[in-house]
C-alpha cells in the first residue's frame, strides 16, 4: 500500500488525490497537502464534473470506500483492487448497487482482499439479498483462506473503526432502514457524511465535539413542496435542511448531496434562498479540499 501516507476522500472519478499528515509521516520537507474529498460520479455523460447525482459514494485515499453507488463503475479494474474497505451506510440501492460489481473487479485471487463493513442489518441483507446465487454468485461461500473475495465486518454504533490512517465513526442517523453516517477523521481535520436521513440529533452533538470539523456532506433530497413525502422516507427538504445545520455550533462548508437528479434545479433554488453563507451545491467528479 504505497499510498498509506495518502490522505485523500474522493469519490468515483477523482481527479486529485488528497494527501494529508494523518496517521503516518511525510517525507522531510514536504508540504503537508490539504484533505480532499470528492463526489463519485453516478451520472454518466463524459463531461467531467456533473451536477446530477444518481448513486453515492466517496472514496478516500484511494483505499476507503463510503457506500458503493458507483465505486464499481469506478476508473479500472486495478483502481479498484486499491479499495482496501468500503463501508456501507444502509441497505438501500443507491448505496449499495455497484457492490458486486467492486467486488469482482477487485479480485486479485490473494489472501489479502476487500472488507465490507455495515451493521448487522446491512451484512445480513449482503448475504441473503445480494451474494446469494441469484442476484450475484454468493462470493463469501466461494471465497478459500487463500483467496477469499471479500471479508465482512461489524460496524458498532458510535464504536470508531481505525482504517488506512482513518479513524472513521459510524452514527446512527434518522431513516427508514438501520442507517449509520460517518464521521472521518485524520488527526488534523474532520469531516460529515450524513448519509441519508431526516432529522437526526446525536451525530450533530458528535460534530460539534469533534476537533477541527472541516465540513459535512449532508443530504437535501426532496423539494419542500414534498415534505410530506420526506418526512415518511426520512429525507431532507431546503427547510429541514437548514435546521439541521443550525444544530452545528460552528461554521463549517456544508455541501449539499443526494439530491433527486429530477428536481435538481428546483432544489438547487431553494437550497441558495436559504441563506447559509457555506453552502455549496455537491458536484459528482469534483474534488473538495478541506
Ligand atoms: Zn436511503
Ligand atoms: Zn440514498
């Protein structure tokens, strides 16, 4: 793993790699670079930074997947062997439909292969739903000590996992399957990735007790005119999205992801009417520097 001492959250179709100081040493004189994260693209049309959003993931440092909407279209087949761990917030497609496909593009037949790390109810859903001789071949039955496809692993409430220099904390979040957001940090900044959720209190309280919060990646996904269907989904309208960067204590960018491609220019609208002064619209394929 040569790029251990790369810090970098990015997305499917990064374009810059992130190096940051967290979690290992940099070579004497080198200029500490800043973190970068940014937007996997989901919507496919060649042109690069796309507004429109379909599928989410991140990819951090080349080597930590978050969810994997598009992770498996993403770049080469030997890109995606880099992925070290994915991490999945909750079962639903858009975050997890590319999985089977990162998984066979991964597979290098070695002993050291991909964690896929969720709570129960997400590894329970690979297994029976996913990896189960129907939807795709159930790879973690064909997997020997040898030459395993993937491993999983348990994701804990609040309990933080320490990956490729990341100590990254799952926090359940409001939504309508067993839903965790995460929280990445690596030892000189922090970032938010709410996932998918309505109004949701503890990771909020965990935000603002955590050093050196950069920014949050946080889901506006229905128009306001649609409140009564993202209140029974456990989404987020402008209005409601508001309030929840109002239980922030400190002003960090806020940038606006997992909105519906189909209202995105009315989303885009009300999100601006807001008046949050660190608000930006997420762009799939960009690089974000914290
Ligand atoms: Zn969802
Ligand atoms: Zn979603």
């Amino acid at each position: 793993m040569g790029n251990r001492g790369k810090h970098v959250i990015d997305s499917v179709h990064s374009s810059g790699r992130l190096e940051t100081g967290l979690g290992s040493p940099h070579p004497m004189g080198a200029r500490e670079p800043p973190v970068k994260i940014t937007l996997v693209p989901s919507a496919v049309d060649g042109r690069g930074e796309e507004a429109l959003q379909f599928l989410t993931s991140y990819l951090i440092n080349e080597t930590v997947g978050i969810d994997c909407g598009a992770l498996g279209q993403y770049r080469t087949p030997a890109d995606q062997s880099r992925i070290r761990h994915v991490l999945l917030s909750h079962t639903h497609i858009d975050h997890i439909g590319s999985l089977p496909v990162l998984v066979e593009n991964a597979y290098e037949g070695k002993r050291d292969c991909m964690t896929v790390h969720g709570s129960p109810a997400v590894l329970d859903c690979l297994r029976r739903d996913i990896f189960n001789n129907r939807v795709w071949p159930d790879f973690l039955s064909l997997s020997t000590p040898e030459a395993p496809f993937l491993k999983l692993a348990t994701l804990e409430p609040g309990r933080p996992v320490e990956l490729e220099g990341l100590k990254i904390t799952p926090v359940p979040v409001n939504h309508v399957v067993p839903t965790f957001g995460f929280i990445i940090e690596d030892g000189k900044g922090a970032v938010v990735i709410s996932s998918d959720t309505g109004p949701t209190e503890e990771i909020w309280r965990r935000a603002n007790e955590t050093p050196n919060l950069k920014a949050i990646f946080l889901e506006a996904t229905f128009p306001d005119s649609m409140t009564p269907l993202a209140t029974v989904a456990r989404h987020l309208t402008p209005v409601m999205f508001a309030d929840e960067v109002r239980k922030l204590s400190r002003p960090v960018r806020v940038i606006a992801v997992h909105i519906k491609a189909r209202f995105h220019a009315e989303m885009v609208k009300a999100l601006g009417e807001l008046g949050l002064s660190n608000l930006e619209i997420g762009r799939s394929g960009k690089t974000y520097s914290f």
